[in-house]
C-alpha cells in the first residue's frame, strides 16, 4: 500500500518587508543577508493574524479537492501555539467545518513537529487506510528587535492532506533520527521572542544531520546518489548550503558546483521570499522544489532532513509519484507571493510592536488583509475568529 501526500498547499502573511530595508535600517551591509544569510523577503504578520488565521487559510486551501468528511484527525504542530492548554487545531477544525468525529491534538519539538505529524499519520494509516489526516504546520518566527535572529523571522502555514491515495509523494517507511538535549533555542513560557545560540545551532543542526544520516543509511542501505533532490529544513536558505556540503563530504562525495544547484536550489525559492515558518519550513522547501523545478520529477528519490532545535533531528525519504503537478496550487502560490503589500520599516515594527489584550478586557481587532479567516476579538481571556 501507498501512503504519502494527497494534497498540500501554503499560506503566508499578506504583508511583506524586503529584507534591503531592514539592513539598511540597521546599518548592516544589504549584501550579508542577501548573500551571507540567503534571503530575499521575510512575511510579516499583520494584527489579527496569529497561527490559526495562518493555518485556517493553508488547510482551506489543501482541502479543496477532499472529501472533508474522510478526515478522521487533525494534527497541528506549532511551536508559537496561543494557549498552554487548549489545541490550536481545535479552532481550525472549526474553522473548516470539520466533522465531529474527529481527533485533534497539538504536538510541539520547535521545527520538527511537523514531520512527527507525518510519520505518525503514515503509521495510523496502515492500519486503517480508508482515514485521512489533515496536518497543519503553522508559526509565527520571532526574534529580539536588533538581534542577530531578526533577519531569519516569518510567518507562514502548511496543510498537507496524507491517506492512502497520495497524488503528490509517497513516504517510505524507514527514517534516522537523533535527539540530543542542548540549547540552542528555546523560548520559555513567559516571553514571545526566541532566544538563540546562533552559531550553535548551526552547528548542532549538522550534527542531527550526520547522526539522522548514519542511521538511515545502515537501516536502507541507500545511498547519497539514489536520491534526485534534497530538501532541508530551512531556518534560513544558506543552512541548505552549508547542510547539503556537509552531507556530500560524509558521504566522501566530490561535489560540484553544479550539483549543489541542480541538488538543492529549486527548494530554496519560497523560503527566500517568506522567510522562516519553523514546523513548515522543509515543506515550504518542498512545495518550492516541486513547484520551481523545470524537470519532471516523476518516480524520483527526495530526501527530507527535518530539526527542531533543542533537538530533534530526522532523515527520510519521499517518492515523488506520476501526474503530481496536476495536484500542485502552483499559480495560487505564485499569486499568493506576487500580491503581498510591501512595507515600509515603521510599518513592521509596528506590526512587531502590537501588543494583545492580556488582563481579561475586550479588544477589537483592526482590519488588516489576513486572508479567509480573521481574529477578530479577545474577550474575557478567549479569542474569537471569524471567517471573512
Ligand atoms: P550572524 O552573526 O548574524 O551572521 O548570525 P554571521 O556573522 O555568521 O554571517 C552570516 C554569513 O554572512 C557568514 O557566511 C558571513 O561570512 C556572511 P558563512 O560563514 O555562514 O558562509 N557575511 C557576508 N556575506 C556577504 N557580504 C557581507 C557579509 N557579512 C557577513 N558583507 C545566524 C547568523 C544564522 C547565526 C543568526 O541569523 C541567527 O542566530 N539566526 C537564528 C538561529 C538560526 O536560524 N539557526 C539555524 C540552525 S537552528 C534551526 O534551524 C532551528 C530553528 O529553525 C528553530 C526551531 O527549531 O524551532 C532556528
């Protein structure tokens, strides 16, 4: 039986900050982020936009072509989540007008949670192939005003449809996985912005990589150059860089230029443009690798490397199946990008600077372009949605 990816699409925030105007606000050289650090843009996140807004939209969008009714789980993986107790994934269900039936829960490991969802949504289906799982990868990336991390933030959510009937990718059932506790990122209870061991993280990031690899390769036997593409987790687009490099001389392969493009690039476009999305950002990656890749990548080997600081690491791998594009959202990703409203500096930092209602009274959200769905009150500690 095959068991992969049915349906996925992304959503991201409607306003956007060229990352130029930060550096420039700054006084940091426009050159180092663009080239030092890989990005381009970074999505930024309007008043009334939180992770369900984000994830709300992305799962309207991946459920389209699905009979709603054959979702018998939601997994909503989030590392900015807006209650300690209750699922975020319980709004969106409501949200989409999910059955009833149905199981929600929230699952957290920084950026990896998302593919936990994945790999555990693959194993309920092979028990019970005729259920379907809607997973909802979504977060807002905050860092400190002034800080190192600020250029790497974003906003952005997946939703990913997986069943017995995938139309996009099939997953294979073996995987290599690391954990190790360290701290190279984390972001205590009481405070909204991460903090961050940055030169540390990239460091511990390539060794969840070599550990997920070793493990894969003596559990599959399969090596480096049986796979078409390789998609990474992508904090910021260089990581991909610096992780595929590393991954080519573990594997004592020779890597040319060349390769490393044709290997890796098509799946840096989106992330270039929206930034970090934490818990989405290997699916951005893959969404971007499909969706930008000229070639036809039918019955093609891709490798997906996912880390979640703190950390959790894990390598597996997807078969990309025949007639994908027909099940891609290409032009509504392409328009979705092309139709953010670019903002000026004092513009983001207030969008930063919003503060929500925290001691019980009523707050009217403003009105900004947060897509189908909206935020639209807090009220007596509860925040209520609206579908526009
Ligand atoms: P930094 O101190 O701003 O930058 O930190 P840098 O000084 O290391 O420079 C970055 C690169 O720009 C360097 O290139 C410089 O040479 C180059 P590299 O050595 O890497 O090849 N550079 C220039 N290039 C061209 N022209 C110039 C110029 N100047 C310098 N003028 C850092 C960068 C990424 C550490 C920082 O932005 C940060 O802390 N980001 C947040 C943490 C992060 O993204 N970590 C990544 C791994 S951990 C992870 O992925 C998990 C995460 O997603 C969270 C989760 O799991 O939930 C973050």
């Amino acid at each position: 039986m095959n068991i992969g990816i049915e349906s996925l699409s992304f959503f991201t925030s409607r306003y956007v900050l060229d990352l130029r105007t930060m550096a420039k606000a700054r006084g940091v050289d426009a050159e180092k982020v663009v080239n030092g650090i890989g990005q381009e843009k970074m999505s930024v996140p309007p008043p009334g936009e939180d992770v369900i807004t984000l994830a709300a939209n992305a799962g309207h969008q991946a459920l389209a072509s699905i009979d709603t009714d054959s979702i018998e789980m939601v997994m909503f993986a989030t590392e900015s989540a807006t209650d300690q107790s209750k699922a975020g994934g319980i709004y969106v269900h409501n949200l989409l007008k999910l059955k009833p039936y149905c199981r929600v829960i929230e699952l957290k490991q920084a950026c990896y949670s998302g593919t936990a969802g994945l790999l555990l949504a693959r194993d309920m289906i092979q028990q019970h192939p005729e259920r379907k799982v809607l997973i909802l990868m979504s977060d807002i990336a905050r860092y400190g005003l002034n800080s190192a991390g600020e250029i790497t933030q974003g906003a952005g959510a997946i939703a990913m449809v997986v069943s017995s009937q995938p139309k996009i990718m099939t997953i294979e059932p073996d995987s290599g996985y690391y954990t190790q506790d360290v701290m190279d990122f984390w972001r205590p209870n009481y405070r909204d912005e991460a903090l961050v061991d940055g030169k540390y993280s990239v460091r511990i990031y390539l060794k969840a990589l070599t550990e997920s690899w070793n493990l894969y390769h003596q559990r599959t036997r399969i090596g480096f150059e049986q796979f078409a593409r390789f998609c990474y987790h992508l904090p910021f687009s260089r990581m991909a860089e610096k992780a595929h490099k590393h991954l080519a001389k573990i594997n004592h392969i020779d890597l040319s230029e060349n390769e490393l493009a044709t290997h890796i690039n098509d799946g840096l476009i989106y992330n270039r443009e929206i930034g970090n999305i934490y818990t989405g950002s290997l699916y951005l990656s893959l969404i971007s690798m499909l969706e930008n890749n000229p070639q036809d990548m039918s019955n093609q080997k891709v490798s997906l490397f996912s880390y979640g600081s703190g950390c959790v690491g894990e390598l597996f791998a997807g078969q990309v199946l025949p007639g994908y594009r027909n099940y891609l959202n290409s032009d509504l990703h392409q328009s979705l990008l092309e139709s953010r409203k670019e903002l000026s500096y004092p513009e983001y930092s207030d969008f930063y600077n919003f503060a929500y209602a925290e001691d019980g009274t009523t707050q009217t959200m403003p009105s900004f372009d947060t897509g189908c769905y909206r935020l639209s009150q807090i009220k007596d500690h509860k925040r209520i949605y609206e579908m526009l």
